[in-house]
C-alpha cells in the first residue's frame, strides 16, 4: 500500500504564518506611513525634494518641507513652530538646539557640506577672485551673513580677499540663497556668492568655485527635534539621509556626502 506522505511537524502553522506576514507587509505601508515636517536650509531645496520623492517610494512616509535661511528656521523652533526634523546649513544652530533641549542630542549628524561660488549669469564676467577688483561692477548680491552662513561665508572670503570695504556699498542681500540666487538670475545684481548646489545642474553664465580655504567650512548638520521623537517618519527620514541613495543625490548636487 502507499504511505500518504506525512507533513513535517509545524509546517502547516509556519507557512500560514508566513503568509499573514507578507499581507501585513503588503498593507503595512499605507497604513503605518506618517508625514514628517522638516524645516530645510534654502540652499538645499532641490537635493531634498529629490530625496523626498525617493524617500516616499523608499518608506511610504511623507516629506513636508519648509525652506528659509538657518537663522530664521531656527528662531521659528524655538517660538515653537511644528517641525520634527532640522537640516541646517551649519553646524551651530543644531547645536544650539541640542543645548535648548528643542533637539534629541544624539540625533545631530553632517548630512552634507556645501560649496560657495561666485557666479553671474554674464558668460564672461566671472574669471576668478580678480572679478571682485571689477570696478565696473554695481552691485553683488550675498544672503544676510547673520542669519544664513552662506552670507558669512561670502563676506569671508571678501575680507580674506581685502576687497569687502570696497564692495561693501555696492552689496544687495537676499533673505535666504534662494534669494540671493534670484538676484543674480533676474539681472537686479551682476553676480553674487550662491551655493554651488543651485548652478550645479546647469553650465549657463560663468562661475569660480571658492576655494574652502577662504572661509569656514559649510558643514552642514541634521537633527532629529523633540517634537519628531516619537514619529517613525522623522526616524526614518534621518536614517535615509544616511542611505546612499541619498548620499548620490547630495554629490549630483555638489555636495560632500557628510557622515
């Protein structure tokens, strides 16, 4: 007669059990997704919504960004303002954060280090620092060097270069480098300092990339904020920053990496 072959003990509750996981894994994410709200230093308004888009399709969860200059980011956290994530464009303000208590301590990382150029969109005014001794030049457009460190960075290598007494009539500032870059692209000013992620995507007008030696570095630091430590999307968002999938984006923009 034919043995009926007999099951392995178990095996039945296993492979049921295995199939409850993979529905829950199929259904978890648009049930488990969260929005995260980052404020976002302006300078890296196209790498992050890059990234946004592809943490989404990377983790279900929902990007909300809110751009400025580091220095009003920050004074809208401490009055209190709803973000869970801060990507600033140095290294102090999330320290600060930290230090107030707005910030989980050990949350701060350098997502990226930015670059500073002086650019026009006049395809043969800018050379190299020689520009900046231009007197034909009316006006040069930075970003407010107290509240965004882009600006401080410009007026740095200004001094660095012994030309900022000279140009310091002559200078329009932008709010936040988003602005500073409209400037620049409007015409209202014939060249600025912007942040090379801004013209890193296109070869239109000229450009002479500062040499870091000129200012302090633009280390940039992320932080995970009170108000995100209890969401799995600030989380996540955090660690995706880290991914390198994240990192590529950051570098097509001119970034280093970070840590």
């Amino acid at each position: 007669m034919k043995k009926t072959p007999v099951a392995e003990p178990g095996l039945h509750i296993r492979t049921g059990l295995l199939a409850v996981v993979l529905m829950l894994s199929i259904a978890a994410p648009p049930a488990l997704a969260q929005k995260v709200r980052i404020a976002v230093a302006a300078n890296f308004t196209a790498a992050a919504k890059e990234i946004g888009v592809l943490f989404k399709q990377a983790t279900g969860h929902e990007a909300s960004y809110s751009f400025g200059s580091t220095g009003q980011l920050y004074a809208q956290i401490t009055q209190g303002a709803p973000f869970e994530v801060f990507l600033a464009a140095d290294q102090v303000r999330p320290a600060q954060a930290v230090a107030a208590g707005l910030a989980v301590a050990d949350s701060r990382f350098t997502y990226a280090t930015g670059r500073l150029v002086l650019f026009s969109r006049d395809e043969s005014l800018v050379t190299d620092e020689t520009t900046l001794h231009n007197p034909g030049i009316t006006k040069v457009a930075i970003t407010n060097p107290v509240t965004a460190p882009y600006g401080a960075a410009a007026v740095a290598v200004m001094k660095a270069l012994g030309v900022y007494a000279g140009l310091a009539p002559r200078l329009v500032r932008g709010n936040n480098i988003g602005q500073t870059y409209q400037f620049v692209e409007t015409g209202n000013a014939e060249l600025g300092f912007v942040a090379l992620s801004q013209i890193a995507r296109h070869n239109q007008g000229s450009r002479w990339l500062v040499p870091d030696r000129l200012h302090p570095p633009l280390a940039q630091d992320a932080v995970l904020l009170r108000r995100g430590a209890d969401n799995r999307a600030a989380h996540a968002f955090i660690a995706f920053l880290k991914d390198p999938t994240a990192a590529a984006v950051k570098m097509r923009y001119g970034y280093g990496a970070g840590n």
